[in-house]
C-alpha cells in the first residue's frame, strides 16, 4: 500500500525515492552474497574460505547452478536463463514502458541507465540471490525451492534482509505502478491519473496476498512481456523502420484517422502467432518474444503501407510543421522563464552529510562483508564476524536513510531558491 501511495503523488516522488534507494540495494545485495558464502563452502566442503576464483565457480556449479531442477529432472541451462533474463524485461524494454520515465531524459545517453539497473538488478543480484538461497536451505536444512524470501534475507542480512526486501518491493513496483497508472488513464482520460493509479494499485495489492502469483512469476513476466511486445514493435517499426522507407511516421494524424487498425490487427495476430508457438511448444516459452517482435515490425509495416503511411499529405503536413514551430517556440518561452544553472551545493554540512551516508551507509556494510568472506578462517571466526555484520549494518541503514533524505532535500531546496532568485541560506 505504501508503494501504491508513492507512485500516486506522482513521477518526482517515484524518482526521489529510487535516488536513495539504489545505491543501497546494489551494496546490500552484493553483501548479502558475500556473508553467506562462507556457511555454503563449509556446508559443502568443510572449509569456510576459497582459495580462488575457481572454487568459487565450483561452488557454484555444485550448489545452485547444477542443471537439475527441484524434482530432480534436468532444468534450465545458461541460454534458457538468457531468454528469460530477455523475456522477463521485455514488457520494460520491448514494450517500451520505459519510456514512461526516459522521456523526461535530456540526453539519450541516460538509456544507459537501464542497463546499469540490470547489470545490478538482475545479474549481479541473481547470481548472489541463488548463492543466498542455497545456504539458507542449507542451514535451515530444507529444499531451495521451499526457502522465502524473508528466510533468506535474514540469513544474509540480518534484521536489514526485513528492509530490503521491503525496499526491493518498492523501487521494483513504484516505477510499475506509476506507469500502469499512466496507461489506464490513456484508456480512461476523463479520469485523473491519481484516482486510476490508486484503482490499479488496490488490484495489485489484493493479487499480492495469493502466493501462486510470485511462485509463478517466470511464466507470468514472460507471458506479460509476450502480450506487450507486439506493440514495442509497432513504435520500433514507426520510429526506426518507416523514415528509411520514406513513409509517415505520423501517419495516422496526417490522413486524420483516429483508429490506428493496422496497430490493432498487427497486435491481434502476434498475440495468436506468439501464443500459438507456446501451444504446440516448438521452443521454450522464454524465446517466444523473438519471433513475435519480428512478426510484429514486418506485418505492421506492410498493412500501414496499405492503409497510406506510403502516402504525401501536403496540407496536414503543412499544419504539422506549423503546430510543430508553436510547440517549439512555447517549449523555449518555457525554458527561459524556467531556465536556471544547476546549483551545486559546497556548504561544509552538505559535504559532511554526503560523507556520512556514502562512509557509514555503503562503504562500511560493504567492508564488514568482506571481512566475513575473506577473513573467516574458521567456523568460530565466520559466527563472530557475521554477527558484528548483522549488528552493524541495521544501524548502517538507518543512518544511511535518514542522511541520504536529508541530502536530498537540502538539495531540492537549493535548486528551489536558485529558481527562485533569492538566497538559499535564507
């Protein structure tokens, strides 16, 4: 309910929020690997070091990526967790509900982003989630495929597993939920996007009390990712295919039709072609959005050429370049009553607020996990530094939180009376 109530108030929140949150979540989910490799080497081997890079992979390979699923049978190899790696992020990605946030970006090079967020999110943060998993089914004696969540983020982090998984709920579902507001208020305009995020919130959170839900959420993401990927695959065909075959990218407005029936049929057939492959399972499901996205830029191409984005329309054409000009030059009347240099803030407080979340908040969880990994000679020694990483690191974020906020909003108000023309330390 929390995050329903963050993506309400709207983009600026849900951007404040994944500000303070991210660079925590990449150091604890990294640490949370670290602390209990150590118990899964000894649970393994009887020894709580490796000696290299090499036993590591070993370990690995021996405890969570073995090629045999939970029954027993041979699972998912590398490239199956590729494809899924792809089909999970395909409704994001594919689908383009990225742009939801990326078009407030000022530079196309801020893209980049998302591949930093996957880079930690889902690949550093898998692999150490698999190793979390297997100790923690390993000391509490049970199947992986059993484990929680909260099980293993208290083995690994202590009372700071209960936070972050908190936190990784939020910075995965405001983002979400902020753009499923944005969608269902194109399909209900007269409605205002608050009231139709918190209508789609309170679905979410009611479907977040049925665990069949998250147990399922491979088939689920790429089902979802299935379904949106035809439409990334229109705008693709609009944005980047029809400018080098000199059709109108803008077609639909120029020939003054309201309903785009060539996106529509498009989309229809590759929700059939795709789900139809999944049906006679001529490939893994995780693969289905290839093909489908394919299928999707070259029908739509072809059925727009038929419906006229071929065609010349001089006089709307014409009309368009001049709403263009006055959007322009309302957009650079903006800019010079909104235009200001970006104030950086030198005061001695900020710097030292600065230096307390990044020292106390990240760097000192991340040091006290390499101590449990690298200077655990012993079981004894591996108990006592990981119970000091758990002492510690609760107190870590909590400072971490309260300074990184604070930070934050001695900086919106800096840029707040920079705006404003009058004196920030007033």
């Amino acid at each position: 309910m929390i995050a329903v109530l963050v993506a309400y108030y709207g983009f600026n929140v849900v951007a404040e929020f994944a500000t303070i949150c991210t660079p925590w979540l990449m150091v604890m989910f990294t640490a949370g690997g670290m602390v209990l490799i150590p118990s899964l080497n000894e649970a393994l081997t009887g020894y709580t070091t490796l000696a290299s890079f090499s036993d590591f992979v070993n370990l690995a390979g021996t405890t969570v990526f073995t090629g045999i699923n939970a029954e027993g049978e041979p699972g998912i190899g590398l490239w199956e967790v590729i494809g899924f790696a792809w089909a999970a992020n395909t409704f994001a990605h594919f689908g383009l509900i990225d742009m939801a946030l990326l078009r407030y970006a000022k530079k196309s090079v801020y893209g980049l982003c998302t591949a930093t967020g996957m880079m930690f999110g889902h690949y550093i943060a898998w692999i150490s989630a698999a190793l979390m998993g297997a100790a923690t089914a390993s000391i509490m004696k049970l199947s992986i495929a059993v484990v929680s969540p909260g099980d293993v983020a208290y083995y690994a982090l202590g009372l700071t597993g209960f936070v972050i998984v908190i936190i990784a709920g939020w910075t995965t579902a405001n983002p979400n939920l902020y753009r499923a507001g944005l969608a269902a208020q194109a399909v209900f305009p007269s409605i205002a996007r608050q009231k139709v995020t918190l209508a789609v919130g309170a679905a979410v959170v009611i479907g977040s009390c049925f665990p069949f839900i998250y147990r399922s959420i491979l088939p689920i993401l790429a089902y979802a990712g299935l379904v949106l990927v035809p439409i990334g695959g229109i705008v693709f065909a609009e944005q980047h295919i029809f400018p080098r075959l000199g059709y109108k990218s803008n077609w639909l407005r120029l020939k003054g039709v309201k309903d785009n029936m060539p996106a529509l049929i498009t989309w229809a057939i590759c929700l059939v072609f795709g789900f139809a492959l999944n049906f006679i399972n001529i490939m893994p499901f995780v693969y289905l959005f290839l093909p489908t996205w394919a299928l999707s830029i070259i029908l739509y191409t072809i059925l727009a050429k038929k419906a006229g984005a071929d065609k010349s329309y001089p006089e709307a054409e014409k009309r368009e370049q001049e709403f263009d000009r006055k959007v322009a030059e309302y957009h650079a009347q903006l800019a010079a009553q909104e235009s200001h240099i970006p104030v950086e803030d030198t005061s001695v407080l900020t710097k030292g607020i600065r230096a307390v979340w990044i020292l106390i908040g990240l760097v000192l969880p991340a040091i006290l996990a390499w101590r449990v990994l690298f200077n655990s000679p012993d079981l004894y020694d591996y108990y006592v530094n990981r119970e000091l990483f758990y002492d510690l690191t609760i107190w870590c974020t909590l400072i971490y939180f309260v300074f990184a906020y604070w930070g934050l909003k001695r900086s919106k108000a800096l840029q707040r009376s920079a705006m404003a023309g009058t004196d920030p330390a007033v």
